[in-house]
C-alpha cells in the first residue's frame, strides 16, 4: 500500500517540477519577443497578431498569444499566467500542452469570428482565461478532491477575473470568452478515463446447483472463489485521499 503511494507521489512531485520550468520557460520566451516587438514600435503584433474575419491572418491564432501592445500589458498577463499555467500542467505536462493548445484555437477563433472587423488582436490573456476555466473544472472532471477544492480557492480568490467575460471596448473580451470556454471544454475533453475493475471470474453452477451433492464451498475440490483484494483496496485509498 505505502509503495503505491509513494510512487504516485513522486509521479506528481515530477510532474510539478517539469511544469515549473515549462512556464517559466514560455515565461521567458514572451518576455525576449517583447523584447524585440518592442524595439519595433510593436511591428510583430500588428504583422502576427488575429485580425478579426481575415482569412489571411488566421496564422495569427497561434502566434498571438505571444505578442502584446506593451510593458504594462505583458506584466499584467504575466503572473496570472504562471499562476494558472503551473496549476493547470502540475497533473501531467503532456495533457497541459494538450489543453493548451485547445485553448489557443478557441479562443483565437473566437475572436476571429466574433470581434470587430479589421481589428488587431494579441496577447495570453485569452489562454489565462482558458487555464482558469480549466482549473475550475478539473477537479469535478476528474473525481479529484484536491483538485476540487484548488478550483474553489481560485474561483473565490480571482472571482473578479469572470468581469473579464463580460463585452467592454477595453479589452477582447471575446478571447477572454472564448479562451475561458475552451479551457472548460479541454477539462472534458482531456478529463482522466479511470479503468474500471475487471470482473470477477463468472461462476458456474456446481453440482449443488443442478441438485446433485457436492462439496461444501472451501472444501477440497469446491470453486475457488477468493480475490486478492489489494489492487482495488489501493484504488479506493487513492480516491479517499483525491489522488
């Protein structure tokens, strides 16, 4: 039993530390491009960036996410980022990547679809928003207690990120929308399939049964008919403790 939970903690212990370093990687790769899209006077984000119903710009729902419009933008995105991207990537980097890019198409798509004609869009703040959708979500998705309750903390402690969704002129809103649905639909998709137990071996009727004498359950040459119980006793001590 304790074997088992220790190797699933060390699993996750890895995983946590794999999803530090990718975002503070992706951290620092925003960082050196706004570096340089600065120097620009933002070339890169009006040359890179989603203009809105034009079929020639829809690269720009992979590059966008990238580019910002300036220093105070960039920062304002930046520790929200790192925030709900360690959270949503400490289950797993691989599904994270996954869910990430999920959360790119959608959100750049709905701003391609839905925000005014011919205006220019950049910036992470849609794939924050679909990261915190995600968070919210995981943990019912999954049967995950800790995951539930982490999805609760940052629900009550950014709860003014949901005025984000709401139509403004200030922001795209509608990357925030769209990014914000798109991390809920990633934790469906992307949700853990749990392998049911297989069954137990299927009983055949023994000469008792057809009405004919026969050994007494137990007995010498009766059915065998005890499991090992470990596999599901160690199943069950994981869900208990949300693991």
């Amino acid at each position: 039993m304790s074997g088992g939970g220790d190797r699933t903690a060390e699993i996750m212990i890895a995983e946590a530390r794999k999803a530090f370093w990718v975002m503070v990687g992706f951290l620092a790769f925003i960082w050196v491009v706004q570096i340089f899209n600065a120097l620009s006077g933002y070339l890169l984000s009006r040359a890179f960036g989603i203009v809105a119903r034009d079929p020639g710009a829809l690269a720009g729902v992979v590059t966008a996410p990238f580019l910002h419009w300036s220093w105070g933008h960039i920062e304002g995105n930046s520790g929200p980022l790192f925030v709900f991207g360690f959270l949503a990537a400490y289950r797993g980097v691989v599904r994270f990547l996954g869910v990430t890019a999920l959360i790119a198409v959608t959100s750049g798509l709905g701003v391609w679809f839905v925000a005014g004609p011919g205006t220019v869009t950049a910036g992470a703040s849609g794939v924050v928003f679909g990261y915190f959708g995600y968070i919210l979500v995981r943990g019912v998705f999954d049967r995950h207690t800790i995951d539930i309750v982490v999805g609760l903390v940052m629900g009550l402690c950014f709860a003014y990120q949901f005025t984000g969704l709401l139509p403004s002129d200030g922001f795209s809103w509608q990357g925030h929308l769209f990014g914000f649905a798109g991390g809920i639909l990633g934790g469906w998709l992307f949700r853990e399939r749990r392998v049911r137990p297989a069954a137990g071996p299927r009983q055949v009727a023994g000469p008792a049964a057809r009405g004919v004498a026969g050994p007494a359950p137990g007995s010498a040459g009766g059915p065998a008919t005890s499991a090992d119980p470990s596999r599901a006793a160690l199943i069950k001590e994981l869900d208990d403790l949300g693991l």
